[in-house]
C-alpha cells in the first residue's frame, strides 16, 4: 500500500511540475483553439509555471502570465526569465495595454465569481479580442467530490459540501455570463476527458493533496489520513484501472469574441 504524506500546504510548484504536468500538456491543443500569430499580445490568465505562456510566446506572440499564487509566479519567472510574469487576481486584474487574446487553462474552475472574472477579462480585451478558455465544465469530477464529501461526513465534519472550492459551469451558464458582459460567443463545447493520473497507486492521493486540500483544512493528520484511505476505497472499483486512477475530468471549452 502506498503511504500518505498529509497536506502541508497548497500549490507546491514541485508537486506540481511533476506529478501534474498533464494539466498543460492537455492545454496544447487549447492552443489551435488561440492561434496566436506573431506580434500579438497575448495575456495567459492562471499561468501556473508558465509552460504554455512560453509556447505562446514560441509562435512570435508576445506573452504574458499573471497567476493569483506568488509561488507559482517565482518558478515561471525561473523557467522563463524572457517572459512577464505578476501576481494577480482573475477578479480584479488589470492590464497597462489591451491585449488581442486572453487564454486561460484548467483556471477558471477556482474562480466562483465568475461575473467579476468575466468583467476583467472584457476590460483586458482590445475590440474584437479574443477570449479563450478551457476548464472543469457541469459534471467535473462529479464521482471523485462525492467520494470526498462522504469520507468527509463519515469521520464526523457536517456539511462537507460546503467546503467545496469549485465552480463547474454548464455551456448555457456560462456563455450566458459572457453575453452579459458583452462577448459573442462562437463556440462553446463540453466533453468528458478520463484523465490518468501519474504515480501509479499514489495518484488519486497526490491529486487531493495537490488540488482538493481546501476540503481538508482544520482536520487532524489522522482525520486526512482516513479520509483519503476511505476515498481511495470507495472510488478504487470504478477510477482504478490496471494500477492507474483514472479522474473524470469533463471540460468546458470557449471562445469568445469581445463586442
Ligand atoms: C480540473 O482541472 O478540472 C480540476 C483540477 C483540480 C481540481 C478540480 C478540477
């Protein structure tokens, strides 16, 4: 049986880079959705360590990143010293200059006040500019939060729904939001994307400890410990298959255009 290390804190960038790496390997072919041509200024909106931001930049663009975790920023400007990189709020950012594209992967999902994201990413926007995006769309990981909200109930925390830190929205929900605000919505998909998880009998472990660790605060090592173990449990008959963890990852897929 594989051990469980307990959560110390959120968004090693170690963890990240090596364990996570199918979270931008999946965004590449987000890439043809952007078609970023040379000289355009493209800002990447949650750029984690910057990977896609450089292959943004790669294509003659002018890239940029901003991301709302300082420690993510640190190692992007590390691997990419030629880029920008800021801290900064996907609710509240701003930009010195309008950009011709915003591009976003595996984001947008953290940001429950999507209408105030929405309004950031209008402002940043020249006329006509491009919004891009993909994340966890309705339906997302349905199978592995419902497995963590009962091992949660079941070591005696009520309401563990509550501490659900994520916001999956439907096609209508969201294209809606950006009608609003005045994008023009020309393509919108959701699709299901099983997605394998990397070390093997640890993957569904490493993916709480990196990414659901807010439904863990304030619980005792032991608590996570059976919390995890019972997860584990409960989901090993229908997301492990011949010794991987397959998560149900379901994606929603944008492009808008700025009126
Ligand atoms: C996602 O990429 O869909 C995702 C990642 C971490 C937590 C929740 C969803």
């Amino acid at each position: 049986m594989n051990s469980i290390s307990i959560p110390k804190h959120n968004w090693d960038t170690s963890l990240y880079e090596d364990k996570h790496a199918f979270v931008w390997q999946y965004g590449e072919d987000l890439l043809q959705l952007l078609n970023p041509k040379p000289g355009e200024l493209i800002l990447d909106l949650g750029c984690g360590t910057g990977q896609l931001t450089e292959k943004i930049a790669q294509t003659g663009a002018k890239a940029m990143g901003i991301d709302s975790a300082a420690t993510m920023i640190e190692k992007a400007r590390q691997n990419y010293p030629h880029i920008r990189f800021d801290v900064a709020d996907a609710r509240s950012f701003q930009v010195a200059q309008p950009c011709d594209a915003v591009f976003s992967n595996a984001v947008l999902h953290w940001v429950k006040e999507a209408d105030r994201a929405i309004a950031s990413i209008h402002q940043a926007l020249k006329p006509k500019g491009r919004f891009v995006a993909e994340f966890g769309g309705k339906g997302n990981i349905q199978v592995i939060a419902k497995a963590l909200e009962s091992a949660i109930a079941s070591v005696g925390i009520s309401k563990p729904q509550t501490l659900n830190p994520w916001y999956f929205p439907s096609i209508g929900e969201y294209a809606s939001l950006l009608e609003k605000q005045g994008f023009d919505v020309i393509y919108a998909t959701l699709f299901s994307r099983p997605t394998p998880l990397a070390d093997k009998e640890a993957g569904i472990a490493n993916w709480i400890e990196m990414f659901a660790s807010a439904f863990l605060v304030g619980m005792s090592d032991e608590q996570t410990i059976q919390v995890i173990r019972k997860v584990e449990e409960s989901l090993k008959p229908t997301l492990y298959q011949d010794g991987t963890w397959i998560a149900d990852y379901r994606r929603i897929r944008i492009l808008a255009i700025k009126i």
